[in-house]
C-alpha cells in the first residue's frame, strides 16, 4: 500500500496544481475585493483554448500561452462587469462560467478524442533522485514548478511590495486608495484579469499536461473548489497551497483506490474531493470570518 | 461625497429600494417607457452578438430565430414540453428567489433538483403498484421536497452556524449530489433491462402522474403553479416574507429589532429546497419516469440565471424560467435543423442575462 500512498501523492501534486494555479489567480482577486466565480469559466476555456492550439500548432507552449490568454479574457470580462457597472459578483461570475461551459461545448466538440504531446515531465537533476520524495515533488511537468514557484511569489509580491499593498488597500478600502490620488477600479481590473490569466494556465496544465485531451465540461467544478479553498484558507498563501494540494490527494486518491481494487463504488469515491473540501471550509472558516478583505465582506453581503 | 459613492459600490439594499419605490404593481400601472425601450435594446444586442457566434459556426444568423420559435413553441407539441420543462426551472428559480430575500445566494438548485428526483425514485421503486396511483404521487412530491429541503439545508445550517459562505457550499454540494445519483444509478436502482444506457428502473404505470387537458401536460404544472402562486402570496403578505426583507435588508438592524436571523437564514434555505426538491421530483414522475445521469440538464443552472434576471420577484421568475424553458428546447430544433451544437443555447441563456450586467438596466445604479 505504500506504494499507493506515493502514487496519490505524485498524482496528487499533479491534481493539485490545476487547483493551485486558479486558487492563487482567486487570492489575488479576492484580496482586490473581487470573488470571481467565473474562474470556474476562466479554467474551463483555458483547458479548451490551450489544448486547440497545442493540437493545431503541435506545440504545448503555445497551448499554455493560448491558455492564459483565454483566462485573461474571461477576467477582463468579470472585471469590467462587476467593477465599472457595479454588477453582482457572483451573479456576474456564474454567468461568465455558464457561457465558458456553452462556448467551449460547442467549439470543443471538434477536439473531443484527440490527443496532443503533453508537456514533458522534467526530473530536476540531484534532487529528483531524492529517494521518496524526489518523484513525488521533483518529476513533474513544467507547469507545476511553475505553480510551486508562483506561490511564494504571490506571497511576496502582495506582502512586501508596492503593488502588493495597493492591491491590497484596493480590498480592504477602495475608497482610501481614491482618496491618495490612487485609482482602484484599475487596480481591481488588473488584480482580477491577472488572476484569472493564472485560472487559464490551470486550465493548460489540466488539458496539456495532465491529462492530455480535452472533454465537455472537463474542469468539472475544480475552478470553484478553488474559489473554496481561498475562502477556508482565510486568504493566506500558505494556506491556500495546503488547500490545493489537499484537494490534488484526494482526487488522485480515488483513482488510486481503484486501481487496487478497494471495492467502493467509483461514484463516491469522486465525491471525496469536494467533501474533503466542504469540510475543511466548515472547519476552518469559523476563525476567518473576520480576515476578510473589507470591500469583498460588503460586496458579499451586498448580493440578492 | 461618501466613502461609499467613491468605491461604486451601492450599499442599499435592492429589496429594500423595491419595495420603496418600484412594487410590482407601479411597475406595470406606470411603465417607464425609457427604461423599457433601453431594455429591448440590450436584448437586441444580445440576440446579435449570438447571430454573430452562429455565424462563425456556419449557420444562417437570421434563420435560427425561426427555427427556435418552431422547436420551443410553434411545431405540434413543443409549446408543452417548454411548459413541463419550466416546471423544474420555476421552482429552482424561486430557490433562488427565496433565500435572495434573506440575502442568500443558494447556487445549489441543480443538486437540491437532483436529490428531489433521487428521494422521488426512491419512494417510487419502493411502493411500485403496492399502492394506489394517487397516494405515491403524493409520497414523492413530499419526499422530492423533504430532501432537497435538507440538501439545502446543510448549506443552511453551516451559514448560520459557522458562517460558512453558502454560494460555495452549495455549488460543491452540487457534484456531491450528482456523485450520489450517479452510484445509485449504477449500483442498486440499476434498470437490469436497460439496453447499455445506465438508468434506474421505470415508475411502474400507475405512480406516473396523469396526464391533463387531453395534452402532454401533466398534473404537476397544476401543482408547481399552485406553490409558485402560494410562494408569491407568502413573500408578499406574511409576517415572514417581511422578516426575510428586513433580515436580507439589513441584518443588524433585523437583529437589534429582535428578529431571529438565524432562524430565517435556514427557514428560507429549507423552503429554496423544498421548492426546488419538488421541482426534481415532479420532472422525474411526470416527464422523466427514470432516473438517468444528467436527469437535470443543468437546470438548476439555468434557474439561477432566470432569478438573477428577474431580481428574484416571484412572478417574474416564473414568467422568465418559461422563457427560459423554450430557449434550452429550442435547442434540440438548432440541432437538427441547424447542425449547431445543441449546447449552443447555454450561450444564448448567458449573454441574455449578461446583457443587463454589462449594459444596464437597473434604475438607480447608474447615478
């Protein structure tokens, strides 16, 4: 069974960057004081965008780039609604998902059962060779480096620098950032589109690298798992990678459950991500009500 | 200039600004005939930006609005099946509407539609013909709502508890329900008859609601307009339908005033999933008859958006979810007629209600 566990593991850090990648975009976002549950929407069509171009172009560079791209443009979307109209965000971000899911069914119908080279997996040289560990942390696609990486990065662009604190006045007192000459509704704008560029690159890495093809409707609700694990992650970094990672196990567990032949149905073991999920949100989200960003507490209390 | 002006946001409360100035009834006595020639221009512009994707696709970008009208209204029988099809949509959509007053957002229609028609066929398999037609109608109306009263209920009780955010929590408890069909569907509800296609075993004959008018329609139409009627009535003239406002309006004056805000948070969560739990469980006993995976078609989904459309007043939610209903059927004529991707119409659904957002329609936003 060992065996097993490094098997959840490695695939679990896989699984985990597809909701790593949106979760960061969503923290950004959030701590802007934008929910955007539109980066269901942004993963959706990144996965769909980065797998055409990969299959047309037969590169999956290009994938990732088209990827991004499409996540942006799902951002900018969401952003512009929500902060030049003054719309309700998560009407607004449902509704961004609920055309992500009807445009990549219709133009993803011609990719279905195609397959591309997925992005190759890469053994960092020495540390790859770690017993154990190296490939559960040390064999994977680019991507996940880069997914790693991202979060100390996130971490310290938004606690240690300028932009970092303008972002994050932007959450918290949109009005105090007007009123020093600054302009927050083209902080946000930007916060919520680079967010959702990162929600389109997990969309590559699910579709390019992980999986290597594309099906309807393929994220399967991770986007908004991501979004969750923002919210029990009290919009901390680390936490927030926790969470992510957390989720990655669980999802790779249930398949590797089922290769060892563990007689659970195959329906509730898909099921264990999101309880796994909805339970760390009911545990750990007693503490962080007050953590909220301030502006997103009033656009939150301000739906219906 | 306040603190709140600068930041764009508008802190007062929609219902609240409803009720002061544009009651349902005013509404209609005085139309505001700006105001109603802006909102056709943004569905228009919605309609041509969705020519225009149907164009890029190959189709003729006038010619589907007729085929539209044809699969959804004109052709033999369709303008029924729009009418069944809202039937779950209605009472999803007043899902919404219902907890909205108390300030929720419940996402969770498409699985408290779904454990609805999964506690009907539960109920339906097991009394089978044992019991005389109209008692097991019954049973599965009240089953389907008993549990799509309690799956919302968890969203309920963890918002009011632990503050847990009930959008997210009940979109996850969204495929959490679709998990549970799906193994039941597969495991021990499966039809031993079903030719491949993985279903659960038929209604027997008598449990499938009777059908009325000499039409396709069946009886429960009769009961979903019956309960949006009481819903509409009771938001509007019982003591709790205020408290939900007043609660949804604001909650610290609601809780200094007295009102057990708690108790409405999960009240108005119990009967969103009440509503919508019936909604699964009379498609499934009058239109589906036997559980299969994607009984729900997103409908939960789309009876967010047709809330959201009609900010949440009873009557318009109603009237939008039939809207609603022909524009999903009329995707079934694109693509027969069409050749287009029968999903086509999801973004149809979506740019009609993204058109307000982007463009405007809402009095008192833009100042």
């Amino acid at each position: 069974m060992s065996n097993g566990i490094e098997q959840a593991l490695i695939g679990g850090v896989d699984a985990g960057t597809v909701i790593l990648l949106p979760a960061l975009g969503e923290l950004i976002s959030q701590r802007a004081g934008v929910i955007n549950l539109g980066t269901e929407g942004a993963l959706l069509a990144g996965a769909l965008t980065a797998f055409a171009a990969a299959s047309s172009t037969g590169s999956a560079w290009v994938g990732v780039g088209a990827g991004i791209l499409a996540g942006a443009a799902c951002g900018l979307l969401h952003a512009l609604v929500v902060v030049l109209r003054g719309a309700d965000q998560l009407a607004s971000g449902l509704v961004i998902w609920f055309l992500a899911l009807g445009m990549t069914s219709i133009f993803g119908s011609d990719y279905v059962g195609l397959t591309v080279d997925p992005l190759p997996v890469e053994k960092i040289p020495g540390l790859g060779s770690i017993p154990w560990l190296g490939p559960i942390l040390f064999t994977h696609d680019v991507l996940v480096y880069v997914g790693i990486l991202l979060a100390p990065l996130v971490w310290f662009v938004l606690w240690r620098t300028r932009v970092g604190l303008l972002v994050r006045a932007c959450g918290e007192r949109p009005e105090v950032v007007a009123t020093s000459g600054g302009h927050p509704r083209i902080v946000q704008i930007a916060a919520v589109t680079v967010g959702s560029a990162l929600a389109g690159l997990g969309g590559a890495q699910l579709s390019v690298a992980y999986v290597g093809n594309w099906f309807d409707n393929m994220t399967n609700g991770y986007g908004f798992v991501a979004v969750a694990v923002v919210l029990f992650a009290s919009w901390r970094t680390v936490r927030v990678l926790g969470g992510a990672l957390l989720f990655g196990v669980a999802l790779a567990s249930a398949s590797v459950l089922q290769a060892h032949g563990v007689s659970v149905n195959q329906y509730l073991l898909d099921a264990l991500p999101y309880l796994v999920t909805l339970f760390a949100l009911v545990a750990l989200t007693r503490s962080s009500g007050s953590d909220a960003p301030e502006a997103l507490r009033r656009a939150l209390s301000r739906s219906g | 200039m306040t603190a709140e002006a600068v930041a764009g946001t508008d802190l007062e409360p929609e219902s609240l600004h409803e009720a002061r100035s544009r009651s349902w009834r005013t509404q209609w006595a005085q139309p505001d005939w700006w105001q109603l020639g802006w909102s056709a221009g943004v569905l228009l512009a919605s309609l041509i930006v969705f020519s225009i994707i149907t164009a890029l696709l190959g189709s003729n970008p006038f010619s589907i609005y007729s085929t539209m009208l044809h699969a959804a209204v004109l052709d033999h029988g369709t303008l029924s099946q729009t009418l069944l099809r809202s039937i779950p949509i209605a009472l999803a959509g007043l899902a919404v509407a219902v907890p909205a007053r108390a300030g929720l957002v419940n996402v969770g229609g498409e699985g408290q539609l779904i454990m609805g028609a999964v506690a009907a066929t539960g109920v339906g398999l097991a009394f089978g013909s044992a019991v005389p037609g109209p008692v097991s109608w019954l049973a599965m109306a009240i089953a389907g709502a008993v549990a799509g009263a309690l799956w919302a209920g968890i969203a309920g009780g963890l918002r009011a508890v632990l503050s847990a955010n009930e959008s997210v929590t009940t979109l996850l408890l969204n495929f959490i329900a679709n998990d549970v069909m799906l193994y039941l569907i597969y495991q021990p509800w499966k039809d031993p008859n079903g030719s491949g296609q993985p279903q659960s075993k038929p209604l027997s004959h008598d449990e499938v609601l009777p059908k009325i008018f000499g039409s396709d329609l069946n009886l429960g139409l009769i009961l979903a307009a019956v309960v949006a009627l009481g819903i509409w009535l009771t938001l509007k003239r019982s003591g709790w339908g205020f408290a939900l406002r007043v609660a949804g309006g604001n909650p610290i004056a609601a809780i200094r005033a007295g009102l057990p805000v708690k108790r409405l948070i999960v009240s108005s969560m119990l009967v969103g999933g009440a509503l919508a739990g019936l909604g699964g469980a009379l498609n499934f006993a009058g239109v589906e008859t036997q559980l299969r995976p994607g009984i729900t078609a997103s409908f939960g989904y789309v009876a967010f958006l047709a809330s959201y459309f009609a900010r949440h007043s009873p009557l318009r939610v109603v009237f939008a979810s039939v809207v609603f209903s022909a524009i999903a059927l009329a995707g079934n004529g694109l693509q027969v007629k069409d050749g287009l991707d029968g999903n086509v119409v999801d973004v149809l659904l979506a740019l009609i209600v993204l058109g307000p957002l982007v463009l405007g329609v809402r009095k008192g936003r833009r100042a």
